[in-house]
C-alpha cells in the first residue's frame, strides 16, 4: 500500500510536487496531511513515520520502502509505472526536461523566500529583490525554450503534462498569489496548468484546510 505523508495543501509546494506524481500515476495511494508548525509538529516530525526524511515532507511509504523528496518520488512513481507518464519519450527533450526539474529543485531561493506558497491568497505585486527578478527571469527564460522545442501542439512545457509541469506547478501558483507580470505564452500556460485536474483538484482541496501559519500570510517567508 502506498502513503503520502503531506504539509498543509495551502503552503507546501514541495508536498504538492509529490502529489502530482502519485495522482499522474495512476496508483491508488492514502494521502496523510499533517499541518505544517502546529502545536504536535515538532513532537510528531520526530516519529518513526517521519525519520527518514528527518522531519521533512512530503514523504511516501510503500509497504517497507520508503522515499523522501519529491523529484525521487517522481522517479520512484516512473519506476512502478511508466516512464512515458512522466518524462517525454523523445531523448533531447526528456534530457532538457530533466534539466529544468533539476534546476526547479535547487535552485531559486531568492523566490522561495520572499515569495512563499500560499494558493488561498492574492496580493498586489511585492517590491521584489535583484535575485528574486532574476530568478522569475530565469524560469520564463525556461519555459519559453521548453514550449519553443519541444512543447509542439501541446499545452504544457513539453506538449504532454510530464514532470517538468509537475516541479513548475508550485511556480505557477507563486505567479498568481503575488501578481507578478508574465509575457503572453506565459499567461496562457499558466492558465492551462491551473486547469489541469489534478492541480485544480489541490488548490480545491486548500480553500477547505482550516490551518492558518501566520509566516506564509504576509508577503516573506518560505516555503
């Protein structure tokens, strides 16, 4: 049996990269949302459930195996499923794909911390440092070359919804909470992530959490 151990679906990005993946696979799997700095998070987060990962989320068991991070449980579902579900078939593109997913996954602290997930808010845009303009710059740059090589007549990065979409989701909603300007194709493929089901199923599902963390409500923090 497969279980995602998640943070609120309000604010953490990562816990919703891991989402995407199970629900793109296809898998049946029990999801187990643990509020994110509550009054039970230190002494929970220091449970055998949550060891491996040393607090962290989001975290998924499968029977006795257990995978932590969100680009390896995107791998871990290819691996039970299809590859082809998740990364495109031709090799330029799954190479550039991985390369974006990678980027996603250590790069761009600047945003994270001034422009922290929060997909029940909207805001006027913030005055927003050097590198968080820069990183912003950087990921359009990313998408635009993505959708010129290879997204074809498809709607997402790659044409098909792949895991590159999955990392840049978080991404996508950041854009909206803090109003930040995008070009055109942009706007359009943002428009289309959002509509996706699976990503509109989460941000549905984070209107009804009814944990507030104050940190993520103003306009700095991480997440």
């Amino acid at each position: 049996m497969l279980k995602l151990v998640l943070g609120n679906k309000a604010y953490s990005s990562w816990s919703m990269r891991g989402w995407l993946a199970l629900k793109a696979s296809g898998l049946e799997f029990e999801e187990l949302v643990v509020p994110l700095y509550n009054g039970d998070w230190d002494e929970r987060r220091e449970g055998d459930e949550f060891a491996p990962s040393s607090g962290k989320v989001p975290l998924l068991w499968h029977d006795e195996t257990v995978v932590w991070d969100s680009l390896a449980i995107i791998e871990y579902c290819a691996d039970l499923t299809e590859r082809s579900i998740f990364w495109p078939e031709d090799l330029a593109a799954r190479a550039m794909a991985r390369s974006m997913a990678a980027e996603m996954h250590s790069s761009f602290a600047a945003l994270r911390r001034e422009c922290p997930m929060n997909v029940r808010r909207s805001v006027p845009l913030p005055d927003l440092s050097e590198e968080t303009v820069a990183d912003i710059n950087r990921i359009l740059v990313l998408w635009a070359q993505a959708r010129a090589r290879h997204g074809g007549s498809g709607p997402y990065l790659y044409g098909e919804w792949s895991a590159a979409d999955m990392m840049y989701a978080p991404v996508v909603t950041r854009f909206l909470t803090y109003s930040i300007p995008v070009p055109p194709f942009a706007r359009q493929y943002m428009s289309d992530v959002l509509k996706q089901p699976h990503v509109a199923q989460w941000i549905d599902a984070a209107q009804d959490e009814p944990w507030v963390i104050e940190q993520y409500e103003g306009s700095q923090g991480t997440a």
